[in-house]
C-alpha cells in the first residue's frame, strides 16, 4: 500500500512545472489500473504494513477516489484553458487523492480521525478558490462549522477507547462491545452530519451550488461515502448500544428521504437538484447500515460506490451545460434536445442510473437496503416506495424539463459536446454499468 502512496507525493512535483496538466492525469490514470491489479484476498485484510492494509471496503472505495480525481481534472479542462491558477489546482487535487487514500487504508483510528478531518481543508479550499459566486465564503464556512463541531466528540470518544482498551487499531476493536450511550453518539454523529443525515443536510446543498465542478464531483463522490465509511469501521464494537438506539436514525433518515425528494421538486437549480437528490439516497444508506444485518451492509457499501460515480457525472452534465449557457437555472437550460442531441442520451442514460434502473450498481444496491430494510419492519416499506418513486420523479422531472421545451432565445452562439466530454461521461457511465458484471466481489466483503 505504501508504494501507492509514495507514488502521489512524488507527483507533488509535477504540479510546479508548466504545462503538466495532462501528464498528472495520466499519471493519475497509471496509478488507477496499478490499484486495479492489485491482489486482494478477497474478504480479509490484506497488503498489510504495519499502518495501512486494505479489504474489499477499502478497495472500492480507494479505486472510486482515484477515478473521480482523475475525472476532475478531466473536467476541469476550462482552467487550464484560461490558466487560471492551474498549478495549484493540480496540487489540490492531489492533497486530497492522498488524504482520502490514507483515511481509507489506514488501521489505526486515531489516524483514520486525523486524515478524515484534513481531506476537508483542500475541499473547503476548492470551494473558495474555484467556486463561481460570492457567496461560496458562506457556504465554504457552512462545510467546516457543521463538520468540525461535531469532530470533537469523536476525537474524545476515540481517546476513551484507547484508554479503556489500549489499542486502536480498528481490526482488533471487533472483538470488545461497549455499551455507552455517551461514547455511541459523541461517535456516530460525526459520521452521520458527514453522510449527511437529514435535519443536518443543510451544508451539503450550499457546498455544491457555490463549488466549481471539480468540487462537486469530489464532493458528491467521495465525501459523503467518508461517512458511510466510518460507520461500517465503527459500528463493529458499538453492536448492542446501536440495537437499542439504531431505530432513531432510521425513522429520522426514512421521512427525510422522504421530504428531500418532494424538495428536489421544488428546485430551480439543476445542481441544487441533483445535490438534494444525493441526500435521499445517502439516507437510505444511513438506514441500511445501521439495521447491521449482511444485505444492509452489502446494499450500502454498493450503493455508496454506484452513486458516487453517477451523481458525479450528473454534476460534470450540469457544469456542461453550464459552460455554454452561463446559468444553472431549469428556465434557461430548456430545449436541449435542440442544441446538443447526443448530450441528451447522456442524460438519459446517468438520469436513469440515478432512478436506480438496470443494470446499474444503485439498482443492486437499492435491492439489498430494500431487502434489509424490509426484515427489520415491513413498515418501513411505506416509505420505501415513496422514496423510490419520487427518486424516479425527480429524475424524469429533470430530463424532462432540461431536454424539451422552447429554448431561451438569448443564445446566440452555441456549441455542442467535445470528445473530452463524451470520454469524461463515458468514464463515469462505464463502471456504473459494468461492476454489476461482478458483483459477486462486493456482496462478499463481510
């Protein structure tokens, strides 16, 4: 694991030179298929040093940062056009490829704290530096006040652990059970804001609209899982507490599902949509993982993985049509289909992931949480349906409404998809579909 590693800070580099753009993308590239081809046992740790180790959680989840870093840049090719602060861009990037790689790979709990807190300065530092209008300041402040006020307690209730059990190591923290109401919440909460639950979501719609693609790209696809992360490592040694308190969060999580999906209806922003809708997916995630039975955590850690790739490239869609209209406004991308034909199979094809049809990972995921949710209350499958049906909704609201219509009559130049674009989106579409060929790899972790 550590060669990976050490391969990125030697990239560091790179990004001082002129005109390395590109090279850092296909170095990126380069690293991606070494990782892919890395050996894995497949349901144990493996690749041990004595910090870092990876299992198949790790695997997928370190294998989707790398390609959405690589996508970013990808996408971020209007920055390098104008050569806006380019440099230092790569080198973001990179900050937050390693960050997220070690929070990912790495034993120690003390450690997964300290990376998992530092991925969130390059985050808040894109969002500032890139964003689009003032009031990113605001919303940059909205990421780090909601994140870092409930990273204390974690912080303290990690140290509790290591006083009570002189260790921290994650793996060896499966065979002891605590059973304290304190130490659970001061745990989970950080977790849970970071997913984001509902009722502290309120960050995750203004992160988006105000950061530029790259940041929303990172931030839908690889942010959030941060939390769905941490709650699969943790949970392990706070089973019996979790029993009695899980329903909680599952009921907070199913109605806001609930609520945010008839929200997605009343926006007028296609990022705020698509942004609210990455909120009703992640609560059935929240409410899948804390049932703690296998299909909650297999439905979960595939989700998590098919919605990170598809409300990515929804994101670089939007930021697409943003580049040629200058707005984000459902009133003034309409008619679409007129301007950008093959876009609109584009569309069509992440819209459709995105309502979880076949043969899409969120499909499979969506099954297993149904599955699951399902055997802990049959009373749950109320809310099941409507979340799933308005899920479908919304995205065909905004197919709809973006791709017909009388286009805006103050376009007066127009150009449609580069190759770049149709690569870019091919690259998040690609693996969405085709991991479903083996994902007998994923329903095995546990």
């Amino acid at each position: 694991m550590m060669k990976f590693f050490f391969m990125m800070i030697f990239m560091i580099p790179f990004c001082f030179k002129k005109n390395m753009f590109w090279l850092v993308q296909m170095m990126l590239f380069l690293l991606m298929f070494m990782f892919m081809n890395l050996s894995m046992t497949i349901n144990l740790y493996c690749n041990l040093s004595y910090m870092m180790s990876c299992d198949i959680l790790s695997y997928g989840l370190i294998m989707l940062s790398i390609w959405i870093s690589v996508l970013m840049i990808m996408s971020s090719e209007n920055l390098f056009k104008v050569n806006y602060y380019v440099n230092f861009f790569l080198l973001n990037v990179l900050f937050l490829l390693i960050m997220l790689y070690l929070t990912f790979s790495v034993m120690n709990m003390f450690l997964f704290y300290l990376f998992f807190e530092g991925s969130l300065i390059p985050t808040l530092m894109l969002i500032i530096g890139w964003g689009y209008q003032p009031e990113r300041i605001q919303a940059g402040m909205y990421l780090l006040f909601y994140t870092l006020f409930v990273s204390l307690p974690l912080l303290i209730g990690i140290f509790y652990v290591f006083n009570e059990m002189n260790c921290m190591m994650i793996y060896f923290l499966k065979f002891i059970n605590l059973n304290m109401y304190m130490l659970y919440f001061s745990m989970i909460l950080a977790f849970l804001v970071k997913m984001p639950m509902y009722f502290v979501h309120l960050w995750l719609p203004k992160a988006h609209v105000e950061a530029p693609v790259s940041g929303s790209m990172i931030l839908a696809g690889i942010m959030l899982k941060l939390g769905g992360y941490g709650l699969l490592r943790l949970l392990i040694f706070l089973q019996e507490i979790n029993m009695k308190l899980n329903y909680i969060w599952i009921i907070i999580s199913l109605i806001g599902g609930f609520y945010i999906s008839l929200k997605c209806f009343c926006q007028v922003d296609i990022k705020s949509l698509i942004a609210y809708s990455s909120v009703a997916h992640m609560s059935i995630v929240i409410s899948g993982i804390m049932i703690m039975n296998y299909w909650g955590f297999i439905g979960s850690y595939i989700l998590m993985i098919g919605h990170g790739l598809c409300s990515s490239g929804m994101f670089c869609l939007a930021n697409i049509s943003y580049e040629r209209l200058h707005s984000r406004s459902l009133y003034i991308n309409k008619g679409m289909m007129s301007f950008m034909p093959s876009m609109s199979m584009w569309w069509f094809l992440l819209l459709s992931s995105n309502m979880a049809a076949p043969p899409s990972l969120n499909l499979m995921g969506e099954i297993s949480l149904i599955n699951s949710l399902l055997s802990w209350s049959w009373l749950s499958m109320l809310m099941l349906m409507l979340i799933s049906f308005f899920s479908a909704g919304y995205s065909l609201y905004l197919y709809s409404f973006i791709q017909h219509g009388v286009y805006y009559c103050g376009i007066y130049s127009y150009y449609t998809g580069v190759s770049r674009e149709y690569l870019l989106l091919l690259l998040h579409w690609f693996p969405l579909n085709i991991m479903l060929l083996k994902i007998d790899y994923t329903m095995i972790w546990l």
